[in-house]
C-alpha cells in the first residue's frame, strides 16, 4: 500500500526551490566576482642600498678609537668588496625568479629590455648596480645608468643650497626632540650599547675583568664632544659619542657580513649575538638625523618625487617627465644608501623589524615598491623591505625557496590590509614632499 504524500502548496515550493538553488548561483557568480579582484604584479620599482664596502675611514683613523688596529680591506676605503659584488649578483638571481614567480619577467633568457638600473656616482654604487644586473640578466648585459663616477648626485644625496631660518630652526628642533631634548639625553639613553662598543675598542672581552694601558685607546667615546648644527646650506651636522659609535659599529657590522675570520670580527671580543647590540646605535643615529620626516623632507622630496613619476608612468602606461625608464619596461632599480631608505621610510612612515633588528638597512637591503593591477585595470600599491640576514651575508649563502631572504610588507599608513589605491598612495606621499626640494631630472 502507497502513503500519499501531503501536497504542498505553490508558493512554498518555490520558496524551498530558491533556496537550494541559491548556492549554486552564488557560486558560479564567485569565480568571476574573485577575478574581477584578483591583483597581478604589473610593474617593480627597487630602492636598494649598495653591497658590502670597506670602511669609509682609513685604517690610521680608525686606529685612533681602539687599543688594537683595524683588520686591513682588500679594496679602498667605501668601494665595494668582491664578496660584496657577489651577494649582490646572488640577490639578483633571487629577485629574477620572485619576479618569473610573479609572471613578471620569464625565468630565462635575456631580460634587459625590462630592466632600467640607475645608481648613485659612487664607486660601490655603480658596482652594486652591475652585480644586481648580472644577476637579474645573465644571460646579457644591463645597461647601468649614474652621473660620471665621483659627482655628485642630487637624487641620493640632496643639498638645497640654502634655507631659510624657520626652515633651519624646525630641523633643529626636531632633532634635539628626537634626542630626547639635548645630546646629553641622547647619550644617556644608549649608554649601554657605548659601554659594551667601549669594552670592544678597550681590547676587553664585554663582561671579562679587564685593564687597559694608559693612554690607549687615544679617543675614547665619552671624550668626544657633542653638538648638533644645522648649516645655512641645509647641511645637518651631529657630532657626539652615539654618532662616532654608530659608524664604529657599521664598520664591525661590515667586517661581519664581509666573511671576516671570525677571530678577526671585532679582534674576537664580541659574540654574534652582541653585534645586534651595538648596531642599536646606527639605528638610533638614524632615527635621529634620517629617518626624521622633517630632515627628510628637505633630504628627499626630490627623489621621492621622481620615484612617484616613475610609479605613475608605470600606472598610465605612457611616459612621465621625470621618471625612470620607459613605459614598457617591468622593473626599475635604483642603486644608492641606507641614508636614501631611512628618508623615504622616514617620509612614508614606514618600520619594520627582520632578522632580529629593528629599521635596520645592512647593505643589499632594498625598499620595494610594487604595482598591481585588478582584472578591472585598476591600480594598488604595496610595499615591502626585503634583505638578506648577516648570516646568509657572511656565509655567501644561495638564496633559495628553501633559504629565502628576510622580507616584511609593509604597513601604509591610512591603507587596509597593507594595500593602498593608485590615487590613495600617490596622494599621501606626494603631502610629504615639499615642492621647494624638486630638481628636474633627465635620463642619461
């Protein structure tokens, strides 16, 4: 015998029919709707610093700070060390097959055509910017653009001639603010690190009993004198313990990732885990001086500005008076310093912490600026900081999926999600800029 069902009425049916229905519709609408957001790469700019150098001072003045003499450089003073030229070529490699990952270049053959490389007129920009091309383009030769070897370019290292008083006393003022009010405060806040750096230069195992002849080293720390000037000419000049200790502890820093004898690194009196330690002060030397808007601002307008020409010219896809490259072109690289990433980070608001230290910039490190496009054409910006750790430096690792190099997206401030618009970005960093700091540029 058949149980009849009881009949249900029309109207409910349907209902019960839409909602199985619904899913389904949904999710054949989804696809599209995902497409219509999905981001591809279109276009890189690298803000990168040159690679490992010797120190910027001789031997005989470096002598001059510590009980024991510096290591000797197989290179000059601030030119870049074979070993520094292939951890760059090795960067290079990387960033080629990130950007054939991202389908922006292919992961073979020549990709000259899509790479513009300008550097600063240093030895070990120039250089740096060669090893980056050999290892972006192996397979044929970058062109490297830069002003003569040694003149001086006002992209990367900014003077305005003059200023004007208010101009001078708002950078003034902000930087004795960033110091905590006065040198004296400056010093105070990082003695520890000057305390360990001066153990170091003491000849003194940091920790150990230790008694150092009289009269060596013949300038110690605490003996220099601190003052804070900014010129009629926009020149910031800071002198005082924290400053000379900053560059004291780069050029340890630079010992380290140059693959120095581990004895040798700071004459064996310092762990690994101590450099980080000392490397504080260059980073609050920076904090300072650098990465102050208000510094930056007379400092950078003029490169941030021309990074903004190339990023649009990129966006529109037609050419821009003051830019880099051409439309075509995929990949644009710019060779200068830690100083140019502190100051366009500085003007950008931007921080991060990798590989242990906080807003550091060791040699190689670049400030990415990256492009995307939607299905709908339009156009977002994201940035990241990419660098390899002191170790991969030290060891020459290969950069590999496996081993790859430290790197943080960065978050834009007044942005979702690390992502701004085209317009939104643009926008922000061009308040930053203070228009009475632009030079025209032409390409070489």
């Amino acid at each position: 015998m058949m149980t009849r069902l009881p009949s249900v009425p029309r109207h409910i049916f349907a209902c019960l029919l839409l909602a199985l229905l619904a899913p389904l519709a949904l999710a054949a609408h989804a696809p599209r709707k995902l497409a219509a957001h999905k981001q591809q790469l279109a276009f890189v700019l690298i803000l990168a610093r040159h690679g490992v150098r010797a120190p910027s001072a001789p031997a005989a003045v470096l002598d001059r700070y510590s009980i024991h003499p510096w290591p000797a450089w197989p290179v000059a003073p601030d030119d870049l060390t074979p070993h520094g030229y292939k951890l760059l070529r090795q960067f290079g490699e990387w960033d080629r097959a990130w950007l054939a990952r991202q389908n922006l270049l292919t992961p073979s053959g020549c990709a000259a055509p899509a790479i513009y490389i300008y550097t600063d007129s240093d030895e070990r920009t120039i250089q740096s910017g060669h090893a980056l091309a050999e290892g972006l383009s192996p397979a044929c030769t970058v062109t490297i653009h830069s002003r003569p070897q040694g003149q001086r370019d006002p992209l990367f290292h900014f003077s305005p001639g003059s200023l004007d008083a208010a101009t001078r006393a708002a950078m003034l003022a902000s930087v004795r603010e960033r110091m905590g009010g006065s040198p004296n405060t400056f010093t105070a806040a990082h003695q520890s690190e000057l305390n360990l750096l001066q153990s170091v230069l003491d000849g003194c195992k940091p920790g150990a009993p230790c008694t150092t002849p009289p009269g060596q080293p013949s300038l110690r720390l605490d003996e220099i004198r601190s003052s804070v000037k900014i010129k009629s000419q926009g020149d910031v000049s800071l002198h005082g313990p924290v400053f000379t200790g900053a560059s004291l502890a780069e050029d340890i820093l630079l010992e380290y990732t140059q693959g120095v004898p581990r004895n040798n690194v700071a004459w064996g009196l310092l762990h690994p885990s101590q450099l980080r330690e000392i490397v504080a002060l260059h980073t609050a030397e920076f904090a300072a001086k650098h990465r102050n808007p208000v510094l930056a601002r007379v400092e950078m307008s003029n490169l941030l500005s021309h990074i903004l020409d190339t990023l649009q010219q990129a966006v529109q896809a037609r050419a821009v008076p003051g830019a880099w490259g051409t439309p075509a072109q995929k990949l644009v690289v710019l060779d200068g310093h830690d100083t140019d990433i502190a100051a366009i980070a500085g003007l950008l608001r931007l921080h991060w912490t990798l590989d242990g230290r906080h807003d550091d910039t060791p040699p190689g490190t670049q400030l990415q600026f990256l492009v995307y496009r939607d299905a709908r054409g339009a156009a977002s910006i994201k940035m990241r900081i990419v660098m390899q750790t002191l170790r991969q430096m030290r060891q020459a690792a290969a950069l590999t999926a496996l081993h790859p190099p430290a790197s943080a997206t960065l978050n834009l401030a007044g942005c979702t999600m690390n992502v701004c618009s085209w317009h939104a970005f643009d926008a922000a960093a061009r308040s930053a800029i203070d228009p009475r700091f632009i030079l025209p540029f032409s390409q070489p």
